[in-house]
C-alpha cells in the first residue's frame, strides 16, 4: 500500500510462478528445474529480508528457487549470469554485484563464489525452519492464518495491538467448524467482519475491536442457511463410506447475504 495515500486500500497480491513443491514421484529433471521456495521460511520474515530493495528481494527468491534442496546449489556461468541478470532486472553488471553483496556478505542468505568461471550460489542455514519441538517452531497453517487477517488490518489501515490481533485471529479457530457444517469458508467471512467492524470510521481512526469483530462475523453465521442433511448423506454416514459429492449443496440467497455484509451494524 502507498503510505503516502491516506485515501487508497490498493495492495500487491505476489504469486511465485511454478512454485510447485517436488513430490516423492517428481522426475530429477522437474525436481531440479522447478525447484521451491518455501515461503514460511524464518528468512522471509526476518528485518534484513524486508529492508531489501524489491529487485534484492526478487533475486533473493530465484537464488532460493534454483538452489532449493539439490545439494548443488545455483550453477551459471560468470558472463551468462551477468548478461541473464542484466536483462532480466534492468540493470548493469554494476548493480547485480552490489546485489550480490547485499544477499551475501549484509545479509548471509546465501553462499557466492566464483569457480572455475562459473558462480556458485547456495543457500545458507537461515532458511531451514525450526523442526516440531525446536525453539522457534511454527506450523505453517497458523503463519498463514496470522498473514491473512494482518494482511485485511493492513488493507483497511486498522491499527491494532498484540492482545486484539491474537483474538481476532483465535476467532477463526473457534468458528472454523460452526461455518463448515454451512459448507463456508470462516477465513472469508472473517474478512468481511474485519472490514464491517470499522464502518463508518475515518482512515485514519481506525482501531481494531476483537469483541465487534466477533459480533460481526456471529451475525454473518446466523445469516447463512443451514445445509439440511439429506437421506443419501444419512445413509453414508451410517455405512461410514466416503462418497464424492454426496453433501448436500449449500443454497445461499446471495442478494440477502450481501446485504447482511455490507449493512451489519451493532
């Protein structure tokens, strides 16, 4: 978001393209062409990755992605490099070095050398995560959980403390299973009561409320139809056999739903 725009909720939404993870059946080929850049790595949300420039940070994701698990790092040749980085950066020789420098030696992301007129890049310790039971440790899903409610507060400029952003994130949790039995997903629904809980505020006096938060997203719940359960799920749920698509689809009247979104108030 520009910070310098007290009126915008723009946002950069950043996808890694082929960022496929190499599963047990890849073939060495795919396994050392796609690579995987693992994006719940402790580096990612460290200081020294977010002061980077935004050409830094983006050849700080292809160093990773090329020299992902292989053991032999991200191979090129000196020249080869240079003129690839150049073009693809828009920059010069000049800078990419700098760029190195800033990966390398200011930051320690990675290892370069130069040997036999080819650099060598790969990647350091700092991108291994803390494994279950190590100081540290976190499962992927509650960073990701974390990201998406910080990512609605940072789009609708709501200032919040530790104490509310904990409570609303929890809430997610603790209607996780009353929105599924709805066929819903709370992580959508959560936005929405994010986004209700400050109508009517100014930009710029925007505080995040855990408890309207929640009086919000318990109104929107209420609003969904119940998914009646049918006489082919009983019969399933008796013989305990897993069937596909053998719910019953959820009908919303969307027109009405909408309107509960956009005019919920306390």
């Amino acid at each position: 978001r520009n910070q310098n725009d007290a009126g915008t909720t723009s946002d950069y939404d950043i996808t890694v393209n082929d960022n496929a993870y190499p599963w047990k059946g890849s073939s060495e080929a795919t396994y050392k062409n796609e690579g995987y850049v693992d994006l719940a790595s402790p580096v990612f949300r460290s200081g020294e990755f977010k002061a980077l420039k935004a050409k830094e940070k983006y050849l700080a994701l292809e160093f990773r992605k090329r020299s992902f698990e292989t053991g032999k790092g991200y191979k090129h040749g000196v020249r080869a490099f240079y003129d690839a980085w150049d073009k693809t950066l828009g920059v010069t020789d000049r800078t990419v070095r700098g760029y190195i420098h800033s990966l390398s030696k200011v930051c320690g992301f990675f290892s370069v050398g130069i040997k036999d007129g080819f650099f060598r890049i790969t990647s350091r310790i700092c991108f291994k995560k803390p494994a279950k039971g190590q100081e540290g440790h976190r499962f992927d899903q509650d960073m990701y959980n974390e990201q998406s409610v910080r990512m609605e507060l940072n789009r609708d400029n709501i200032k919040y403390d530790k104490t509310g952003f904990d409570d609303t994130v929890f809430l997610m949790y603790q209607y996780a299973s009353a929105f599924a039995k709805k066929h819903a997903d709370v992580k959508t629904y959560l936005s929405a009561a994010i986004h209700n809980s400050i109508s009517g505020h100014k930009w710029r006096d925007r505080s995040l409320s855990a408890p309207i938060v929640h009086y919000h997203l318990k109104a929107i719940l209420d609003g969904l139809k119940d998914v009646p359960e049918t006489q082919s799920a009983k019969q399933n749920s008796k013989s305990k056999k897993n069937r596909f698509n053998s719910f019953s689809q959820r009908d919303n009247d969307y027109g009405e739903l909408e309107s509960l979104l956009l005019n919920s108030t306390i």
